[in-house]
C-alpha cells in the first residue's frame, strides 16, 4: 500500500474505526497524490520560471488559448482554460457548503465535510461506488429506482442492487424499507435514499422521514454500520405541503456513529444546467471532525484524480458567478413557478375519471417526473410505440409503468398529453 494512503487510513483509523471499515478495498488504497508531480507543481507555484505543470502558457503568463475560443468566453482566462484542482475549486466548494446549510437549517453547528466536485451526479454516484463498495457487497433501492445505478455500482464494481417496495397505501413502504435494511444479519450496509425519486416523483412526507430516520437508527444500535446515499438530484423541487424540504441527510449526518451519510448533488438539476456536469460529494457522520473529512476528501480527491483527473474548470467559474449574483434567487424562482404550473396542470388533468379505465398515477409530489401504471393487460412498450408514431408524443417504458417528464412539457400541452397516453391505451386495448 502506498505511504499516503496508509497515512489517510490511519487517521481515519484513529477518527472512526466504523468509517475506516466501510471503505472498500479501493477506498482503502486510494490517496492523493500530494507528492510527486502534483507536489512539485504546488511548491514551484510563483517561481520566475515555471515548468512544471502540463499545460501551455502565452508569453505573457497567461493561459494560452485559441482566440477563435476565448472570443466567446466573456470572462478572465484564468477561470477558464487552466485546470481545475481535483478537489474542486475552493470557491465553489465553500460556496456549496454554505449553500447546504441555508437549503437545511436543521444541520446549524453540525460538523460536515467540504463538498468534493464531481462531474455531476452520476460520476458521484460512482466516487461513492468506488469509495465504499465490494464486488460483493449489496446495494439497498427501492424497486423504482433511476437505471444508471445498474451502470455505476453493477456493472463497474460488481455489486449487486437489492430491491425494496418503494410503495404502500398511497405512501412509502416503511415496513419493507425496514425489512431490506435489516436483512442479512449485522454487518456492513449501502443504502441510496434518492428523493425526490427517479422515475416516480416522490419525496416522503416529514412523518415519513422521520420514520425513515428512526429506522436506520434502530439498524445502527444493533451494530449495522450504515453507508447511506443520498442522491439529491432533485432537491428543493417539492410541490406539496408536508412534503420533506430538507435533505434526508441533514438528520442522518448528525444520527449516529454508525451511519455515515453521502450526499450527491449538483447544480445539473436544481440550477438547470444539464451540460456543466458540476456536482459535489459530501460527508457526514455523528463526532465527524476536520481531520475525519480531510482524510475522506483526500481519498475522494484521489478517487477522482485517477479516474477524469478534475471536473470543468469553466463550469465551476460560470456556477459561483451564478451564485454569487444578487439576480440567482429570483431567477431560481422564477423557474420553480414554471415547473411548480406544470405540476399542476399534472394534477388537474388527472382529475379526468375516465383515464381510470386505463391507467393510474403513482404517487408523486415532487422533482421532474411521475408515472403512471397501466391497467392490466396492456403493454407499456407497446402504449410507448403507439404513442410515438400516432400521437407525436414521447414518454418512457417501464414495465408497466410509464413515467412523464412533466420538466419537459408545457403546462398547455398536459392535457393534450394524458388524452393521448389514454387514446394510447384505448388502440392497444382493441
């Protein structure tokens, strides 16, 4: 094992036993390179002559760059071409962190780690899978969950995803939430909470949370030692009173020693910014410490380091502007109503009886999406392909569920939308 390593085990080691055991073997062996190369670049930094970094320089100092490219950048060279530090630029990262603490008030004086950057959610999904998962080790879900954790954690570290009923009753299935968690005897456990939920659209209420919380303190007393996931892809996209606001991680970072808490998120869905790929990986965990997340971050850095070497540095100069801009807030807003108009158009046009012939909604209050399930008997590749060629409209197959990106369709077209999904049905029917 590599000395920087050790040396990051070690501390983690003598911070927390318990996280030290959640690592996988990857994330055991994983450091950043703080010598060698990287080292010596740093210590060369403001020398007279500096030819250390693989980069190329005017002759003026500056980035040398292609005008053709740099005339369509309104913005200092030096936020743009040169590359961004494989932790992420820190001003992005105090940013975020600041930014988590006004998002979820409840983590007031609660200790957590600066936000590493990813190239957005789904290469955070896969630090995560780097970090803290086996090839043996299972993955806890709910069985409607978004397709590309099979590409992340199944086909890239081998683990195998482990399905609970995400539904009951109109609500969240606590019970088989509970069951799944607890399955398997005492041991090691990875859980990927993700709300609002991809396919369906929905968040727990807060008595949901609250139970959801409670059932991962129970698990963590009887001695599990709980990697919990939260993929916020969605956050701050609630469209209902009583509907959880705050991240599931704020409760869960500060519940127990046993529960550390991973949160994913990014700017590609809350700020509207699909091609930036700009997200952040941060930790938290009951007693964590400076040295506990410096240690993490080293690792998460170096996970990233070797694996795209560094996220955008264009992006993250364009995200802080945003977010430093007194404009962002009502901007933000702005586009909240507009998604917040689609929803309810969602909602009044399912209030039609008869598409109850055909298919029902799912719960959903939340996010970009919801979906439908189909009555019996029909096929949702079939509605899906029907839908297309005759209707002009375009939804996604699940099984028997098709799920709706109201993000994408005007309000005035909803309407137009579920006749056509239930004319759909009514073709494939005959």
């Amino acid at each position: 094992m590599n000395p920087q390593a050790a040396e990051l085990n070690n501390i983690i080691q003598e911070k927390s036993a318990t996280v030290f055991e959640m690592l996988s073997e990857r994330g055991k062996s994983i450091f950043f390179p703080k010598k060698g190369i990287l080292g010596q670049t740093a210590e060369a930094k403001g020398t007279k002559i500096n030819a250390t970094i693989g980069a190329a320089v005017e002759d003026d100092g500056t980035p040398m760059r292609l005008e053709s490219i740099a005339s369509k950048i309104n913005m200092d060279p030096g936020l743009v071409f040169p590359y961004a530090p494989s932790f992420g630029r820190p001003d992005i990262r105090a940013k975020w962190k600041s930014m988590i603490y006004e998002k979820n008030p409840s983590l007031k004086d609660v200790e957590i780690s600066l936000p590493v950057v990813t190239n957005a959610l789904t290469h955070g999904i896969s630090m995560a899978g780097y970090m803290f998962c086996d090839q043996q080790d299972e993955v806890i879900v709910p069985d409607l969950f978004w397709g590309n954790y099979n590409l992340t954690l199944t086909n890239m570290y081998g683990c195998a995803i482990t399905k609970f009923n995400l539904f009951k009753n109109g609500g969240f299935d606590l019970e088989a939430f509970e069951a799944k968690l607890n399955e398997g005897g005492i041991g090691k456990k990875v859980v990927i909470l993700n709300f609002p939920n991809n396919p369906s659209g929905y968040t727990p209420t807060v008595e949901e949370q609250d139970a959801i919380v409670a059932i991962i303190k129970e698990a963590a007393d009887k001695g599990n030692k709980i990697v919990a996931i939260t993929d916020d892809a969605y956050f701050g996209l609630v469209f209902e009173e009583g509907i959880a606001q705050e991240s599931i991680f704020a409760p869960l970072s500060q519940l127990h020693e046993n529960v550390l808490a991973v949160k994913i998120d990014g700017a590609t869905k809350e700020d509207y910014v699909w091609g930036f790929r700009v997200g952040f990986m941060t930790y938290g965990i009951k007693g964590g410490d400076a040295a506990l997340y410096g240690a993490l971050e080293s690792k998460t850095a170096g996970a990233i380091r070797g694996n795209i070497s560094n996220a955008a540095n264009i992006s993250q100069s364009l995200l802080i502007a945003a977010f430093e801009s007194e404009e962002y807030a009502a901007q933000k807003e702005a586009k909240y109503v507009i998604m917040k108009r689609r929803y309810d158009a969602v909602k009044e046009a399912l209030k039609e009886e008869k598409y109850i012939e055909y298919f029902e909604a799912i719960p959903y209050n939340s996010g970009y999406f919801m979906c439908v399930q189909l009555a019996e008997g029909l096929v949702g590749e079939e509605v899906r392909q029907v839908l297309i060629q005759k209707y002009s409209i375009g939804v996604i197959s699940l099984g028997n569920i098709l799920r709706v990106a109201f993000s994408a369709v005007a309000a005035s077209d909803v309407k137009e939308m579920f006749e056509g999904i239930y004319n759909a049905c009514k073709d494939c029917k005959k």
